[in-house]
C-alpha cells in the first residue's frame, strides 16, 4: 500500500550505498551505516527551504500579536469572524500555517519507509508485520530496489559487531538469519551501539527542545498549556526516545540521532542569521483596532 514511500526511500538508501561502497567496500557495516546517515541528510536538505519559511511565518505571527489581540478583543465571542481577520493578516503578510507543518509532515513518512525497508531485509522472523521467511529464502530475495546480493550484503555488514538492522529485543529467530553472513551476533554486542546513539539521541531531543523554549516570549511562556508542552517535549519525549531505543534497529537510531543532530546544527544557524536581520514593523491594512468602550460594532 505505501510502496510509494518505500520505493524512494530503498532508491536514496541505494544510492548512498553505492557511493559509499564503493569507498569502503559493499559490505562495510561504515558504508551502510552512512548511507543511512545521508538519506537523513537528502531530506534535511530539500526541506531547508521550508524550514526558513517556518521560521519566518513565526516571527512574523510573533511581531503581529498585538494585531491578532486586537481582533479578539473587536469580535469577542465570535470566533468565525476572528478566523476569517486571522486569515487575512496571514494572507497580507505572506504567512502560511501549513508550511509549518510540512518539515515535520515529510519526515514522519521517511522514517516509517525507513523501517520498512530495513526490516524487509531480514524478514525471518513471526508475528505482526513479519513474513517468517527461512533465512535461505531470505537471502535469495530482493528488497525493493535492492537486489538478493545486496541483500547478502547488508546482512553480513557490522557496525562494530552489531547488524544495522539488529535491536536490542531482536528474537533469536532473527538473529539467526544472520549467521551465514558473519556469524549470529549476540544481544550484547547489539546494546554496545545501540545504548550510546539513544542516549545521544536523547540528549539531542532535550537540546532542541530546550532550544525552542528559550525563543518563547514570557506570554507564550507563561500559558498553562504551553508549559505543560514545554515540560513534555523537555523531559518526556527524550524518554521516549530512550524506552523506545530497545525495539528499533541499530540503522533506525542512526537516522533519528543524526536527524537531531541536524535539527540542532540547524536552528542554531538559521536563527541567527535571521536574528541579524533587520525586523521591520508589520503594516497592517485591514482595520483591527478594538472599538471604544461601550460603542457598538458596526456591521459591514
């Protein structure tokens, strides 16, 4: 059903492969391990563009606020009419509230395409989601745009003793299947790499967290609701990222450390290039001033 996303994502996967194997060899665990790294990147560059632009309509909606007060407290109660004066500051001052949405709207499908394709490679094991295939079969079956070899490849490719493709919780069954291609690897050796990229992982997720906090203003700030967000992104999600680091493969701690790694790096730059930019006033058109006291609205 979703072979749209898993297509592209196995074609970048498969590229990145290629350039590096051809440097360090095809079944270099490294050459695999930063193929992964470089889909990360493949996205985070076409989404640079986007991302400005969401930083951007922030900062615009941030200088509006006395604006956007205004109007609430001109149409009190009537929230279409509050919708439809929002709308047209957002159209005046080129503010689009979906471009926001979108860096994060295009990585959540790339990482689950990620996933897949990952697991397909080993596709040994029973239960939900898994194909029970014997490891000959296995072996001997294309993955999307990689061929049975590069099947072989990857499963006797290490990143320091560990499969890419291997987690913490992988099921004997599992780690059996990659026995002909290097041996079958033990939980340990798995938890030796995985542990140190969920916990920089973590750490990454905490940093940016905080880093986006730090740009509220003291309103923002002091809303009941975005300080019970405030200590979820800080503390919560970054545990997330740590329970949830036993189930996920070596290559999938890959992609989401280097995707935080890159987000950090990210923001730190754009926002201070934008920060040295001259921030001018929004004028606005449309007429939004509050009405005096005990004046009635007129209607248009």
């Amino acid at each position: 059903m979703l072979d749209f996303v898993y297509y592209p994502v196995s074609a970048v996967l498969w590229f990145w492969h290629r350039v590096f194997g051809a440097a360090l060899g095809p079944d270099n665990g490294f050459a695999w391990a930063l193929a992964v790294i470089f889909l990360v990147f493949t996205l985070r560059v076409v989404l640079i563009k986007p991302f400005v632009g969401q930083i951007r309509s922030q900062l615009v909606m941030k200088r509006l606020k006395p604006h956007i007060e205004a109007v609430q407290k001109k149409y009190p109660g009537d929230r279409a009419r509050q919708a439809t004066e929002m709308r047209k500051l957002q159209q005046e001052h080129g503010v689009n509230p979906l471009m926001g949405c979108l860096p994060l709207l295009a990585q959540g499908p790339v990482f689950l395409g990620l996933l897949h394709v990952l697991r397909s490679f080993n596709r040994t094991g029973t239960g939900f989601g898994h194909l029970g295939m014997t490891a000959q079969d296995n072996a001997n079956t294309a993955n999307y745009v990689f061929s049975a070899a590069d099947v072989q490849s990857f499963l006797g490719a290490r990143l320091f003793g560990a499969p890419i493709s291997a987690a913490v919780n992988s099921s004997r069954e599992v780690l059996e299947a990659f026995g002909p291609f290097g041996g079958v690897p033990s939980v340990s050796s798995i938890a030796l790499v995985a542990i140190p990229l969920v916990i920089t992982a973590a750490v990454a997720t905490h940093l940016n967290s905080r880093a986006s906090i730090a740009r509220q203003d003291a309103t923002a700030a002091a809303n009941p609701q975005t300080a019970i967000m405030n200590k979820l992104t800080l503390w919560v999600f970054p545990a997330g990222v740590l329970v949830g680091g036993a189930v996920l493969p070596v290559a999938a701690l890959l992609y989401f450390t280097s995707n935080n790694i890159w987000t950090y790096l990210q923001q730190h730059i754009v926002y201070r290039r934008i920060d040295r930019e001259p921030t001018p006033v929004p004028e606005v058109t449309s007429v939004v001033t509050a009405p005096r006291p005990g004046a009635k609205p007129r209607r248009r």
